[in-house]
C-alpha cells in the first residue's frame, strides 16, 4: 500500500438524468436550458397535492430479464456506471484495487411500497424472492461492484441528498491514502412514488407550481417556493493519478479536495447560518490546499427552498470571505430537478464538464434574484470563464454538509 | 398433463424468469448449472409453475428438483394427487 498520499483524478464520466439518458444529452440539455421538469399523468396524481416532478428523459436500456431482478435506482446507477466505464477506457484494474462507492438517498423504495402491496393483495408467496437485494440500500452499490468485479470493496454510504457526493468524497479518501487504485462512485435515485411525494409535501419542501411545470425549479429567485423532485443517476470513474497516466488514461481535471461536515442542528432544516455546510467548503478547499481566490466556479446544492438557499449563500461567504463573490455560481436544479441522492453525482458531472470546458451552464427561471444572496449566479445565457477550481456541494436531511473541489488537468 | 405439455410451461416460465432459450430446456439439465438459474430465481419458477400447474411445491421438495425431468415428473404426479 502505497503511504504518501496520492493524487486523484477523474477518468469517466456516466449519467442518466430528466434531461438525457446519457452524459452527452444531459450537458447539451444544460447548456441549452431545458427543463427536464413535466406534469405527471400517473393514475394516482390527483391522491397527492404536488403534480409535477422530473423523471428520466430515457428508460434504462436494459434487457427484461436483467431488469426484473433491479431495482429502478439499481437499473440506473448501472446504466451511468456502464457509461463511465467505458468512457474511462474500460481500465485494466486488478479487482482487488476496484472499488464501488454508489449511494442513495431512499434506496429502494418503489420496490419496497409495491412488494408491500403485493403483500397485502396476493400475500407472501407472492412477493418477489428478490425483493431484499432490490430494496437494500446498498443494492446499487452491490449491483455496480458485481458488474465490474470490484472485490477490493463495495460501500453505500447514506446521507438523504448529500448520499451520491459523500460516495465521491469517500472514494477520494479510499484513493487517496491508498486503499484503492480505481472507484466507480456517484449516487441513485427513484423515488416518484405518491409516499415520498406526500412526505416532501408535508414537510412543505416541495414547489406547488402544479400549472407551471418548467419554472417551478427556480434556485436563488425570490419566487422559489420549493424543490421539484427528479430521477437518475450519476457516476464517475476515479483513479490513482499514478494508475490513469500509467495506462494512459483521458484525464478530465483532479478530484483535488473533498469536505465532510454536519450541521448537528435540526434533523431537516439547515443552519440558518451556514456555518457547517462553510466547514464542509472549507475543508474541501483545505485538502485540495486550495485558497478561496483559487474558486473559479461552484455548482451549488440550491434546491430552490428558501431557507436553504439563502443558507448556501451565507456558508460560501463564511468560507470563502469575499471570494465567494468572484466565482461564477450555478444551480444545474433549475434544470433537473432535485435528485436526492443522485443529485451531487450528476452535478459533479456537470461541475468537472463546465470546469474542462470553461463555460457554466446558467442558472434557470431566475429572474430576481433574492435581495438577501449576493453571490454572482450566472442566469441568462452560459458564461465563459477562465480556467480554475470548482466546487461542487451537496446538502442533506440530517444536517450532512459535502463538498467537492475540482481543479483542472 | 402430459409430459410434452409440462415441459412447454416449464419451458415458457423458465424464459420469462431468467431468459432461458426454450430450446435449451430438456429433461436431462439441472436448473442451476446448465440454465443458470440461482436459487432466488428458481424461488419464481416454482411459484410460477404452481401456478400454471395447480399444484403445491413445498419448499423442502423444490430442494429435490435437480433437473428439469425432475420438475416435470414431480408437477405431472403432483397433478394427479391434486
């Protein structure tokens, strides 16, 4: 085992997203501003108060056989786990070196509020034999370590929305001192189910622009009124700098640093100060050895609430001081929706894309921006932006604080 | 039942539960080495085959079900103790 620590660095990029079924589709919907927000038709919409909600663009395209035995956030983080592979170049890896971090913020929750139905309805004879590996959580971090025979470790960690990006920060730890040479990690989602909707809705989390799908998602505007709740996966492939130049790898840029913090304030509403996402950003900053003036870009977690939004903002100034006020901030939700545990997995995607390709996607259905948030949130049009680090931060129930830093190849 | 009859619905079950080629099923294959059926998946097929049969496979006799011939021979006795 390697003892210094090593740096790490993105080698694959995989998504399946309410924009696209691919990485491809889901930036070009980016750059392009589309919403992957619609009304859903579901025969049991009208026993919910909430409407509207962001499904993937593509249905997984797995064979009927495969699927049966998978869970839909399984199905998913399979499809982006495929794509990122072989995007990374299908690496040769010892499988003792390979590793899958893939988390969720729900698991599997439709298999497991259909089984229970099928319970009650046919009884237990009926209920699938695979209903237990489908409704584990970490059921899509096993099904990704099967396929790709990862037997130096499989792990899901569980954080609500931060789940996906707390994989990546693991997997940057698990790499970096040493523990593992590659890691397919991200996060999954699929939760459009009336339960889950009624609860978001009864904690008053969620948008009631039932008549107004497209603009509903709308981070840092002052009509925000809650998040949309989407679907999909995302997942990277990360790697040893060491392993990916010695196969000759595609480098898109270095997972440089990566915070994890807790708020340990209010099982579900943030600290109003932002004083412990700050600490996740900060420490993200400090493991990248990054200062403030180094950020050039942030994804922000903005799930367009407004206590949560406004708390972001605080926590970048707390962390970044007056830098926070020279990066060029964006909230890709405004797009895609909310993906819970997927959602920091797909916005690392987006963040390392914009990072290599120096534009940033811009922020939609932000019209007036809050008084209270004086960050620069890039609205409009797509900015271009000079080449620099960027961070990417995650936020969940529980008071779970993430944050990425990215710095370019 | 026949036996031709039972190995047709063995033979339909087995494709919808684990992609089985309806060629491949004859009598003599085992149902996890030869047509990679696991045993969670074979948990289906006897549920299945319950079904479609009207009989009842106790959980401790599916253990004895090597072979599709097995099954077979075991649903058309079970059918006519039915």
């Amino acid at each position: 085992m390697t003892r210094s620590p090593r740096r790490v660095v993105v080698t694959g990029l995989g998504a399946t997203t309410p924009l696209g079924g691919d990485v491809a589709s889901t930036w070009e919907g980016l750059l392009a501003g589309r919403s992957g927000v619609r009304t859903l038709t579901e025969d049991w919409i009208e026993t919910v108060p909430v409407h509207i909600a962001a499904p993937l663009a593509a249905e997984p395209p797995l064979g009927r056989v495969e699927a049966r035995k998978l869970d839909r956030t399984q199905q998913m983080a399979l499809v982006a786990a495929r794509e990122a592979w072989a995007d990374a170049g299908s690496p040769e890896v010892d499988p003792l070196r390979l590793q899958a971090c893939v988390g969720s913020g729900i698991g599997g929750v439709l298999t497991l509020l259909s089984q229970h139905d099928v319970l009650r309805e046919q009884g237990s004879r009926k209920v699938t034999p695979h209903v237990v590996p489908m409704l584990m959580p970490n059921g899509p971090a096993a099904t990704v370590g099967l396929a790709f025979g990862a037997k130096g470790g499989v792990r899901a960690p569980v954080s609500a929305c931060a789940s996906g990006t707390e994989a990546i920060a693991l997997a940057y730890d698990l790499i970096k001192f040493g523990r593992a040479d590659v890691i397919i990690a991200g996060g999954t989602e699929a939760a459009i189910h009336p339960l889950p909707i009624a609860g978001f809705a009864q904690m008053q989390a969620l948008s009631r622009r039932n008549d107004d799908p497209t603009v509903a998602s709308r981070p840092f505007d002052k009509g925000r009124d809650g998040f949309v709740l989407g679907e999909g996966a995302g997942i990277l492939v990360l790697e040893s700098e060491e392993h990916a130049r010695a196969r000759g790898a595609r480098i898109y840029g270095y997972l440089a640093g990566a915070g994890i913090s807790a708020d340990a304030y209010h099982v579900a509403a943030p600290e109003p100060n932002g004083a412990g996402a700050a600490r996740a950003v900060a420490e993200a900053l400090e493991t990248g050895e990054l200062a403030p003036g180094d950020v050039a870009h942030v994804n922000a977690h903005a799930t367009s609430t407004p206590v949560g939004d406004l708390a972001e903002s605080k926590a970048l100034y707390l962390a970044l001081g007056s830098a926070a006020g020279e990066a060029a901030v964006t909230a890709t939700k405004s797009m895609t929706g909310h993906l819970l545990g997927a959602a920091g997995a797909v916005e690392a995607v987006a963040t390392v894309l914009a990072m290599q390709q120096c534009v940033v996607p811009a922020t939609r259905n932000l019209d007036a921006l809050d008084d209270e948030i004086e960050l620069d949130v890039v609205r409009i049009d797509n900015r271009k932006i000079s080449s620099g680090a960027a961070l990417s931060n995650s936020f969940g129930f529980g008071g779970h604080d993430v944050c990425l830093a990215f710095t370019p190849a | 039942m026949s036996q031709t009859d039972v190995l047709a619905g063995l033979a339909e079950i087995l494709e919808e539960v684990a992609g089985v080629d309806p060629t491949d099923v004859t009598p003599e294959k085992t149902f996890i080495d030869d047509l990679d059926v696991d045993s969670l998946s074979m948990v289906e097929v006897v549920v299945a085959a319950e079904e479609k049969f009207g009989v009842k496979i106790p959980d401790d006799d599916v253990k004895t079900l090597k072979t599709v011939g097995d099954a077979v021979s075991y649903i058309q006795k079970a059918g006519i103790a039915a």
